[in-house]
C-alpha cells in the first residue's frame, strides 16, 4: 500500500514539477486558503496531501517492522531507513518552497525520492520473501 501511494506521490511530483506549479502554494504547512484547497493550487495542495498519507502509512509500516515477532534483521533496517527518508523528504519539500524552487535542492528532493521509493520496495519484498518461506515450511 505504501509503495503504490508513494509512487503516486512521486507521478504527482513530476507532475508538479513540468507544469511549472511548484510556488502556486507559496506558504507551508498550509496554503493560503487554509486546510482547503483552493484550484489555483490543487495540484500542489493535492502534492502535500497525499505527501502527508505517505508519511503516516510508511511510519507505520517502520512500526510495525519493529513489534512483529519474526522480522528479521534486514527488514527492520530497510523499514528504518525508509522512516528516516519519508521525514527528510517532507522537511526538503518544505525547504524547497521557503527556497523558491532552488535547482539543487529539487534535484536533491528527487534523488531522496528515488531512493526513499528503493527502501519501501526492498522492505516489501523481503517480507514477501519471509512469508514465503514460513508458507514453505
Ligand atoms: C514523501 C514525500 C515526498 C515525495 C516522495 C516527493 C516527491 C517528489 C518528486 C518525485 C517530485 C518531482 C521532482 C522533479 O521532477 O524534479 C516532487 C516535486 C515537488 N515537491 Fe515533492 N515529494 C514529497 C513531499 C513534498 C512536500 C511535503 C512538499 C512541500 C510542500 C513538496 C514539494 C514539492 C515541490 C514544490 C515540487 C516541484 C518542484 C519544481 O517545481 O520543480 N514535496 N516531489
């Protein structure tokens, strides 16, 4: 779940990036109009939304990593690491917006996704893989 809505995010944010409508929100955490969007700047309303869903199912995920009896090792390093991505990229977008779209930081925001999406896929396959293998046996 937390794959496909990242994913998702990230098509937003490619979105959000090609139409030029990165500044139509120009405050944070909220946009001008508040809680609602306003559709001057849905899109990037909607960027910030689904950003803070992302940010909640992966932390979880992280959670649930850490209390499940039989993870292994590799899972509760992936699930962390992911945890810590979700954090630093939700600050960057921020500073992203207080910075006006400066280049390197952009940059650096995608980059932080690709490897934040990297984190949630190998953390879902190991534990495809664990489950597996205690069908297995
Ligand atoms: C898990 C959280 C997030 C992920 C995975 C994510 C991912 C992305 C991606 C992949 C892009 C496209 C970058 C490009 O094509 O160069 C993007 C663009 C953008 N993101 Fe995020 N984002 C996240 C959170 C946020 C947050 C919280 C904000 C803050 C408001 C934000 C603000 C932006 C802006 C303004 C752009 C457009 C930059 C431009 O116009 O070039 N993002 N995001």
């Amino acid at each position: 779940m937390s794959l496909i809505v990242l994913y998702s995010l990230m098509f937003i944010g490619g979105y959000v990036s090609a139409a030029g409508l990165g500044l139509t929100c120009p405050d944070w955490p909220l946009c001008p109009s508040g809680i609602l969007p306003n559709s001057e700047y849905l899109i990037e309303w909607v960027h910030r939304l689904v950003a803070a869903i992302t940010g909640a199912l992966i932390i979880s995920t992280t959670v649930i990593c850490w209390i499940t009896k039989n993870s292994t090792r590799k899972i509760k390093i992936t699930g962390t690491l992911s945890a810590i991505f979700v954090s630093t990229q939700i600050t960057l977008g921020a500073i992203v917006i207080d910075l006006k779209l400066q280049a390197l930081l952009v940059a650096i925001h995608l980059g932080i996704g690709i490897i934040l999406f990297a984190m949630v896929l190998l953390t879902t396959i190991l534990v495809f893989r664990l489950n597996d293998i205690e069908i297995s046996s």
